[in-house]
C-alpha cells in the first residue's frame, strides 16, 4: 500500500499513509480514536474510494475496486462493530461467506444438483471452522442471540471461510475476556504458521497485541507517525506522547 | 347468501391475492427491497393480457386484423369480432392466458432491470416513494394512452374457459361447477408458485439474499455483489407478479382497467404479507386466506349497515390488521424459518444430531412438540 | 401564474409539516395524507355548526363553506383538529414503536395502517354528514392593480410565510428550537445533555399536522374534490405529490422542501396546462412532470437537493466568474 490519502470534505481522515505488510506476517496497527484507523481499513476493502494513493494487494492494483471483488482476490476484512446476519443462525453465517458458490446463482439455485455436493462440502468447510473458533455449542443459534464475544469470533470464522489469504481484522479483542483474548491470537498465530495467512490487526489491547504481532505502525491524525518492532515501539516516545497526551 | 358458493368465490380471490402475496414476499421480505412500485409490476400482466388479445392472437391464429384500441372503431370491431372469435374456441383462450402470464412476466422482468437502477443507490424511505412515485407514473399513463389497452374504457378479455375442466371433474357445466373448478385450478398455481419460491429460495440464492437485506455492509465485506443480489431478486419477484398480473386479470376482473392498479394494490398485498409473515412464503398465503375472509366479510357486513360510510369498512380492518401485527406480531403469524438447504443434512450427519428446528417439525409430526429443544 | 405559485406554496404547507417531524424523528409517514383531509373536514364541520339548523349537508355546505374574511376563523380548528391527530398518532402509535426500536421500515407500514384506519373514521364523519362529494366552494375574488387574485391565494401566500417565519423564529431565538435541531443532527447526544426528547418530537408533530391541516384546506378551495373522488381522498391524492416535494427538497429540510414545493407547483401547474391546451390530454397526467423532475433528481442527487453541496457549486461558480473578471482585467 502506498501513499494512501482519504478526504471527507474538508477533513482528511487517511492523509498520506504508506504501509507494507510481508506475506505470512502479523502487523499491527495502533492509534487513539478518531486516528483514520477504521477509515483506512475501509478504503482498503473497497467501502471508500482513496482520494489519491494506490493499494496494492498480491501483486494487483486493488485501487478502488468493489468490495466484493477485492473479497475474491483475498482480502477480507471483518467489522469493529459485529455485523452479523440476524436472521441466520451462526452455521449459515459461516457457510454463506464461502466463496464461488454455484447456487447463488439465480438460475442454477432451482436446479438442486448443480450445487448440493458443492454445498454439502462447504458445510463441512463450515463445521471445522466453528470448531475452530470453539463456537459449536451455539453454531443452531441465530446470530444476534450470541454474546458479543462470540460475535467477534464469529466474524473470523467467517472471513476464514472465505479462503483468506489476508486478513484485516477491527479490534478483535474488543469486549473479550483477557483469556479468550489470548486465545484468539493463538489461534491467529497457529493460523500464521500452518497456512501461510496474513494479518493486519488494529487493536487497542496493546498489552496483548504486542505479544504476537511482527511489526506495529502507530497511526495519530491520519498519518504514520510512528513503525518497528512492538519493543521499539513500546519505547518510543512519540508512542507515549500521543497515548497520554491525547 | 348460498355458504357454498360465497366459499367457492372466497377461495378463488384468496388464490389470486396469495399469487401476489408470494410475488411480494420475495422482495419485500426475502431480500428486504421496499418495492412499494409492486402495482406497475402487476400491471404488467394487464398489459401482456392486452397486447396478446388484441395484437398477438387475432393475426396469428384467427388470421383476423390486429385491433387498435386508440381508435373509436375499437368496439365494434374487437367486442364483435375478435372477442367472439377467440371465445369461440376454449383451447384459444387458453393460449391467450399462456402467452399472456409468459409475457407479462417478462414485461415485468424488464421493468425490474429499468426499476432495479434506484433500488441500488437509494435508501429505504428514499426508494419506497420513488418506486410508489413510479407506480403512480404507470397507472397515470396507462389511463392515457390509450393504444396499451384503451385508457379507462374497461376492455373485456377472453378469460380462460373452465368449462372442459369442469365437465372432466364434475360432469357438469353449471356455474357452481365452473366457479370450483377455477378455484382449483388457482390453488393448483399457488401449489406451483410456492413450491417455485421454496425451491428458489430454500438454496445459496435465498440465503445471499437475506445475507443481503440484513447487513449490506457485511454482504458486501464476504464478497457478495449487493447491486447483483437486489437486482435478481427484483427480476425473480417481478416475473412471478407479472404472472400473478395476467391472472389477475384475466381470471379474477376477465377485463382490463388501469384502475384495477392503483398504488393502492401495493399496500393491500404488502398487508397480506406482514399479516402472514415476512420472510415466510407459506405465511404469505395464510395472510391471503386470512384477509381475503375479513376484507369480504367486513364489505359484506359494511354495506348491510345502510349507512353511505358503510362500504369503506374495509379500511378499518385492513388499518387495524397492519397495526396489530405491528404491535404484537412484528414478524406475522409464521416466523422467518432458518434456510433449508443439504448443508443441513451435513451438520445432522457430523454433529449427529438434528439442528433444534428442524427437530422440532419431526417431533411435531409424531405428536410429541418439546418446546425446550432450543438450548442445547 | 399567480395560482400556480399559490398551489405550490399549499402544497409546501402540507410538505413542511411532513418535513418538520422527519427531521427529528425520521418517520416517513404515509398517514400524513390524512392528516390533510381531518384539516379540510374540521374546517367544514366548524363552519357547519356555526350555521346550524341551515341546510348544511349534502352540498348545502358548499354555500356556506365559501373561503372569505368571515370564515377565516375556521383555519384554527382545521390546523388544532389535524395537529392533534398528528400529535396523537405520534405519541400513540410512533413513538412506542420507536421505543422497542422498530426498523424505518416497520415504522413505515404502521403508518399505512394508521392511514387507512384514519380514513375510515373520515369517512364516517364526511358520510353521516353527507358531505363524500362536495365541489370546491371557491374563494372571494379580488382585484389589486389589475390582477385577479383571490382571497385564497393570498392566503396561501400570507400562511407560508407565516409558517416560515415561525420555524425560523422557533429555532434560532427559543430553547425548543434549539433543542429541536439537536434531536435532528444527533439524537443520542442530545437525549444525554438531558433534552426532554418526547416533549420536542411532539412539539414538531402536532406543528407538523396542523401545516397539513391548514394546507387542505387551501388545497380543497383551490382544486376541489382530487378527480372527482370522494373529499376523504383528498390527502390520499396528494400524498405522493407531498413526498415528492419532501424527497426533492431533501427529506427533512424544512426549507428545502418549501422551495421543492413551490418548484413543483409551478411545474405542474404549467405542464397541466400545456398539456389541456396543445396535447389535448387529460391534465391529470401533468403529474408525470413533477414526479419526473423528482426522480430524475434522486438519480443524480440520492439525498435530494438539500444533498447537494451548494457551498461547492456556488463556490465553483464564483471562481469562475472571478477568473473571468480576471481575464477581462
């Protein structure tokens, strides 16, 4: 990604940021509230078009492309605030986010043979990634029914069953417990070492986040204000300027 | 009043308001669309009927001149001819409703694309009154110009004949036994136009769709084309209300008015949906069933109070149905159902157990309901 | 021209009343229609009892219903009896629904269903009085410097103004006002800096209502009955005209929606017109031309022309004509 800039009239919310992520990498990206982290996150996934700047993803100039397009190539993203499918249980929210399903298609939906092995494999795509994110015991629930926590997993689950190959995730440990918390970003280095994905991860739980990540770009007023290693980061004084003076 | 036949009457008009219940639930209530331009769509099926009596059969099959219902000879010629001829034959005018519920679902399909263009940049409120304002744009003009179907003259068409099928049922060719056999003959569609929307919709394609209407943001983030999805709903929901149209006017009025597609139909079908149940294509034709009886049985008894007011009761009902559902039912009398597709045969077959809902319909079939399945 | 202008402006009455309460409690209210005919039935009903024991049903009532300065006072009850009804159906129907967080949508249908139960007691009122079909009354003419112009018309005029003039005064000089554009841009922080929200949503409901009132009452003396159909429908009619305005002015935007109104008017006024005269087709397809200008407007602008930023155009504008001043220098 480069030289990325995002004006909202007047404002700019992402001016001027450039950033790398290494392939099989886990990068941070912190910064107080109101910093153009969750704009940036956006205007990677293709909810807003960047004003200037180019993103580049794999190899491919993926500036300004549709949301669901820059899913295909994948990236995929999940939400600071869970957006779940209400009136789908939790299983049908993971199923449904499979990639390339034949019977979504208009007309071959009427046709049950075109896609039912199809289907019947991507459930049990589903069924491993519900274990994996350990939400079994409420995979026949509707999805508003589950706790905020479970939510948050729930949207990993379901970027996984996207067949990521880059995840961006918003604040995933926002309202878990420090236990599951770490668990989760076990889970995200396991993820790391056995199939080769990347992350960028924002997160305001520093004490964790800082514990599995590779590299941290600090964020302050839409720019980069800050990169390195999360000890050098840790240290860095800008860091603690921005964190306790506002 | 004879029970039997106001019976036979009911159920027909039920049928017809089902086809249009199911037509809008695919939209309204599977993909979330407020297609309060509904009435334009079952025009279309007016149109289609229009077209084919006067332009399409005359040449084609009675090698008669197309009738041109612009002109004033129009009556003359189509009432005394064409009808006649087409009438003549029972098998004519069933090639008149076939070629009329193919065509008016593809009018309808086209006006799904040209409407399709504001339902995926507009929101909620924004498009409800765009599409009505459209709605309204195609009644007016269908009022006008004249050569679709002569304005606001009333053009009668040659509805289906039900006479064979009552004479192969019933051997007889009484009226009573026409009436039954065309309600049968529209239940047997409706039995057609659910098991088409359970299949469409039980599969990727209905779970897309509600992925869609829930949170579009998330559809979009899991790699579904939002524009696409709203796109194909309409044209699916469209198809089946320009069917639904052609029945309607050829089967319900056996004539052809603008007037019969005021905006107003819209929020007559959009009650009979939320009355049975957003989401659910079975809720929708108990909420035909259910508001048919009291949208007759309240004009029935309204215009035997005797007081000039009295016919308008309907609106007291049919007011009070949507604000009670409203108020104690938001969701109508049959829940949304989770969507049924082999995934969940999978998950019996691994996790070895039924998914609770599921579980409790075979329950239920055996007698025994256990309402406590839901935690597990 | 005068008339169209008059038209417009009744309509605006009508539309900124449904603006006024969508700002602050984002309700697309199709009932809003009724609320236009109670106005025009209250203001039959009370010029009806002041001639009791004459012959005031049927269409008796239309001899004395005559829009002049001695009926005037009629206007107060039109404009109490439909912002009560509005201001009823809000704190009965809206708000509780609001409260368990009903979608836009389902706040939508329910106000279908009030809508047609609202017509129906309508009905019962304009039947028992036998008043379903009734031909405008008509106005008192005047002649000021050679135009024709009737009472009704500058009425239209003075009321919009008013009304205009009100709302300005509301939210710039008094607490309401204030509080009233605080629910509208954000209605959480201003429910947490202890505005009394009810208190205010109910304020702009039963203003809203009774505009509505007030301009059904204009509407029925200057079109009299909407197509020959009963005096109920007359808000039905106009209600998609009034969306139109309130979706073109930008929904929500009070003055926005007035000068939607008045542009509007204006347009159909003289397409009906144009079309009798040269098209020889029925006036009442002239409303293909302000729905036209509205939905071509939302393609463009999805938000309406409150949506447009005009600061920019203007700006862009000027600069050019700066720049040409420059050139010409």
């Amino acid at each position: 990604m480069d030289n990325v800039h995002k004006y909202f009239g007047g404002i700019r919310a992402v001016d001027g940021v450039s950033l790398k992520v290494p392939r099989g990498s886990i990068v941070g990206l912190i910064g107080p509230n109101g910093s153009g982290k969750t704009t940036l996150f956006n205007t990677i996934s293709g909810f807003y078009k960047p004003n200037k700047g180019r993103i580049m993803f794999d190899g491919r100039d993926i500036t300004g492309l549709p949301p669901h397009r820059i899913y295909k190539l994948g990236l995929i993203r999940t939400f600071q605030n869970p957006r779940v499918w209400r009136s789908l249980t939790v299983f049908e929210n993971v199923l449904g986010s499979a990639k390339d399903q034949r019977g979504e298609n208009m007309l071959l939906a009427m046709i049950h043979a075109t896609w039912a092995s199809q289907e019947k494999k991507l459930a049990k795509e589903a069924l491993h990634w519900i274990d994996f994110t350990g939400l079994a015991p409420v995979d026949t629930r509707f999805a508003p029914e589950i706790s905020g926590g479970q939510m948050k997993l729930l949207e990993v689950a379901r970027a996984l069953m996207g067949s990521a190959k880059m995840l961006l995730l918003d604040e995933p440990a926002a309202g878990v417990n420090p236990v599951m918390a770490r668990k989760l970003f076990g889970g995200i280095e396991r993820l790391r070492s056995e199939m080769g994905l990347t992350f960028l991860i924002v997160e305001h739980r520093l004490e964790i986040l800082f514990d599995y990540v590779d590299y941290v770009y600090v964020m302050h007023r839409g720019r980069i204000v800050a990169e390195g290693k999360p000890e050098e980061v840790a240290e860095n004084p800008v860091v603690h300027d921005i964190y306790l003076g506002g | 009043m004879n029970i039997i036949s106001f019976l036979v009457t009911y159920l027909s008009v039920a049928a017809v308001y089902a086809l249009l219940a199911i037509s809008m639930n695919i939209d309204y209530g599977w993909a979330g669309i407020p297609d309060f331009g509904k009435a334009a769509f079952i025009a279309a099926g007016g149109i289609a009927a229009a077209i084919v009596a006067t332009r399409i059969v005359p040449p084609l099959m009675l090698h008669m001149h197309p009738a041109n219902p612009s002109k004033l000879s129009f009556f003359t010629y189509y009432n005394g001819k064409i009808l006649p001829a087409i009438t003549a034959h029972p098998i004519d005018t069933w090639i008149v409703f076939i070629i009329s519920i193919l065509l008016g679902g593809i009018i309808a399909a086209g006006f799904a694309v040209i409407f399709s263009y504001p339902a995926i940049r507009l929101k909620e409120d924004y498009l409800a009154i765009a599409l009505l304002m459209a709605a309204q744009i195609v009644w007016l003009f269908l009022r006008v110009y004249t050569p679709i179907m002569g304005g606001t003259m009333s053009m009668t068409l040659p509805s289906p004949s039900f006479k064979p099928i009552a004479r192969a049922l019933f051997h007889s060719t009484s009226p009573s036994a026409i009436d039954a056999a065309k309600a049968l003959f529209l239940w047997g569609l409706v039995g057609v136009f659910l098991y088409y929307a359970e299949k469409q919709m039980n599969s990727p394609f209905g779970r897309m769709l509600r992925m869609v209407r829930d949170d579009e943001y998330a559809a979009a983030a899991l790699g579904k084309n939002v524009a696409r999805a709203r796109l194909e709903s309409l044209i699916v929901a469209s198809f089946l209300a320009g069917v639904a149209g052609a029945v309607y006017v050829l089967i319900h009025f056996s004539s052809v008015n603008p007037d019969y597609f005021m905006p107003d139909l819209t929020f007559f079908v959009l009650t009979l949906v939320l009355v049975g149940g957003v989401g659910n294509n079975i809720g929708s034709i108990i909420g035909a069933l259910l508001i048919a009886l009291l949208y007759r049985a309240s004009y029935i008894f309204g215009t035997s109070l005797g007081f000039s007011w009295g016919s308008y009761l309907y609106y007291m009902i049919i007011g009070l149905a949507i604000l009670i559902t409203i108020f104690v039912r938001p969701n109508g009398i049959l829940p949304e159902k989770p969507v049924r597709t082999p995934a969940w045969d999978v998950y019996a077959l691994v996790r070895g157990k039924q998914p609770w809902f599921l579980r409790r319909i075979l329950m239920r079939g055996r007698g025994k309901v256990n309402t406590g399945e839901k935690s597990e | 021209m005068v008339y169209s202008l008059a038209w417009g402006s009744a309509l605006a009455l009508m539309a900124s009343g449904l603006s006024l309460y969508y700002s602050v409690s984002k309700v697309a209210n199709f009932a809003h229609g009724s609320y236009v005919s109670m106005g025009l039935l209250a203001y039959l009903l009370a010029i009806a009892f002041a001639h009791w024991g004459s012959k005031i049903t049927g269409f008796g009532i239309d001899h004395y219903a005559i829009f002049n300065i001695s009926n005037l006072w009629a206007l107060i009850p039109a404009f109490l009896v439909a912002g009560l009804v509005s201001l009823a159906s809000f704190a009965g129907i809206f708000w509780p629904l609001m409260k368990r967080g009903a979608t836009p949508l389902q706040l939508l249908v329910a106000s279908i269903g009030l809508m047609f139960v609202l017509r129906f007691l309508m009905y019962i009122v304009a039947g028992s009085m036998n008043w379903i079909t009734l031909w405008t009354p008509g106005s008192t003419t005047y002649h000021i410097l050679g135009v024709r112009i009737t009472l009704a018309e500058i009425l239209s005029f003075v009321l919009l103004a008013l009304v205009a003039g009100l709302i300005a005064l509301l939210e710039t000089k008094t607490l309401i006002g204030v509080s009233l554009r605080a629910i509208a841009s954000n209605p959480s922080l201003a429910e947490a800096s202890g505005i009394d929200s009810f208190k205010v949503q109910a304020l702009a409901w039963f203003l809203g209502g009774g505009f509505a009132g007030l301009g059904g009452v204009l509407m029925f003396i200057f079109t009299g009955p909407p197509g020959g159909r009963p005096i109920v429908e007359l808000g039905w009619m106009n209600l998609l005209s009034i969306f139109a305005a309130a979706v073109l002015g930008g929904l929500g935007s009070f003055y926005g929606t007035i000068i939607a109104a008045l542009i509007l008017g204006i347009a159909f006024n003289q397409a009906a017109a144009w079309f009798t005269i040269y098209l020889n087709v029925s006036s009442s397809l002239a409303l293909l031309i302000p729905f036209g200008i509205t939905l071509l407007t939302l393609l463009f602008f999805p938000q309406g022309l409150a949506g447009i930023n005009w600061r920019k155009l203007v700006n862009k504008i000027r600069i050019t004509r700066v720049e040409e001043e420059v050139v010409r220098r």
